[in-house]
C-alpha cells in the first residue's frame, strides 16, 4: 500500500505558525452559531474578499515584523535536520560511486504493488496484468553492484510519482481526489541525485531533499556536481512571493520560454544585462 510522506519539520512549524498567529479562519459567527452563508464575491462559507489578501491576516500579527530566525540560524536549524532527520537526505554528499544495494533499497521501498483493487480516471479496476507491467518497468535486475553517482537540476514543475508511469490511480470508482501513485512534485532549480533508469528509458529514479521517487526524464538536465548545486547558490537572486509567475515568452529558448514558477521558486538575478540587448 502506498503511504503519503511528510516530512516531520514541516508539522511543528505549521502548529507553531497556527498557535502563534492566534488567529481564526472562521470570519464570523461562533461554535455555537455557525455562519453558513456563503459570501455572494467569494462562494465560500466565512470567507470575505479582504481575507484573500495576505495584508488582512499580517495586520493582526503583533509582532508581524520580528524576525524569527535569521540566515544564519535557519542555515544552522536546516544543518542539524540534515545530521539527525532520516528522512532528510544530504545529496550534495553523497559518495562519487553509489551501491546497488542501497539503489535497489530506495526502489522497493518506494514502488510496492498496492495492496487492494485500484481504479483509474474513468472508474475501470486495474488489473493484476498492469501492476505486473508496472514492477517490471522498475527494470531492478538492470541495477549494477556500483554505480557512478550523477546531478540534476529539475527545469519544469514536475511529479514524483510512485511508479515510472502517469498512470492515475485511486482507491475507489469516483474518487479522484487522491491518486496514489502521487508522491509529491519538484520545481524549477531543484538538484536531485539521478540513481536509476526505468525499463523504457523515459523516468529517472531520483533522490531529492526529501524524497526519492520516479521524474519523468524530460523535466531534468544533467549537470556535474558544481553546476547542479552552484545554481541554488548564486548571488543575487530573486524569490517568487506571488502564487506563481512565468518567463517571458522567448522563441530562442523555448525551453525557458513561459516557464512555471510557483511560489518560493528562487532564480538567479542578473543585474548586468545590458538594456539594448534582447532578454
């Protein structure tokens, strides 16, 4: 059966946040009276338009502006998860040839055949035929006893998926909220540890951060150690706040052209461009 993953330092800081705002989402009425209108300009039950602004809610912060950690001690805090957090991988140091066995450790962990039937998006069980297919897509027996160690850098928004496939799966006939084979999802400017090749050459087994989990092969660009991990380091840079943002439109690089930024994407800034130049 597969497992939703989270990674334990994200809870405490969400508690923390939710019990320091001393905040609360409902908008109007009590635990004894419930409001139950919806708000005619947002549909939803309590929620006004003034709340889907981010000024609403810092503005009953009484110390909105105290800075909780700063570079340094967030650098320490994410150091120490690294040395005491299992679930917390250190890729930048992971050795130059890596062990079959531990490859193929990641691999049955991650991709079990589920147990209990399966449907996909239009109601129809898997069947026991596909889920074959989809263990021998793992292609194990193609794992060498060592291996060079390779970087990448993720250049799309991209899932992580369970299995190498897109194949959509859920529990039961109808309900589509959940796909099982959905692990998580990286995004532009990510490195990851490439690790393994599905059977049909188009998935990479990847390890990131805080996962490890099947990308499809398009949506990452091989790189030496010191490109994939310089990227992340460059000065200055830029931060995505909004919910997303794109590229401009660049017919000359069309990979780059519109790309996805979602919010907390970070970018290198080039501050020397010159301003008759194309960009």
């Amino acid at each position: 059966m597969t497992t939703m993953r989270i990674a334990p330092r994200f809870i405490a800081p969400l508690l923390f946040a939710f019990a320091a705002s001393g905040c609360s989402i409902v908008a109007r009425g009590d635990a004894a009276h419930p409001d139950t209108r919806r708000h005619a300009d947002t549909g939803v039950v309590g929620i006004e338009p003034a709340h889907l602004h981010s000024d609403y809610w810092v503005h009953k912060q009484r110390n909105g502006g105290r800075v909780v950690l700063d570079a340094t001690a967030v650098a320490k805090q994410n150091a120490l998860l690294r040395a005491i957090d299992e679930s917390v991988n250190n890729i930048e140091q992971l050795p130059a040839t890596l062990d079959g066995a531990r490859v193929r450790a990641w691999i049955e962990d991650l991709s079990r055949v589920p147990v209990g039937p399966l449907f996909d998006a239009a109601d129809n069980e898997i069947s026991p035929a596909t889920l074959t297919e989809l263990r021998a897509s793992l292609d194990v027996d193609a794992i060498p006893a060592q291996m060079p160690t390779r970087f990448g850098l993720v250049t799309h928004r991209a899932d992580l998926r369970t299995f190498p496939t897109t194949l959509r799966v859920f529990k039961a006939p109808g309900n589509t909220d959940i796909d099982r084979f959905q692990e998580s999802a990286l995004f532009p400017g990510t490195p990851v540890a490439i690790v393994h090749a599905s059977l049909d050459g188009e998935w990479w087994l990847v390890v990131s951060e805080l996962y490890e989990a099947w990308i499809e092969k398009r949506r990452v660009a091989v790189g030496d150690a010191n490109e994939v991990f310089g990227y992340g380091r460059k000065t200055p840079f830029l931060v995505v706040t909004g919910a997303s943002a794109r590229t401009t439109f660049t017919p000359e690089l069309p990979q780059a052209s519109e790309l996805l930024l979602d919010m907390g994407v970070r970018v290198p800034l080039l501050r020397d461009w010159p301003a008759a130049a194309p960009a």
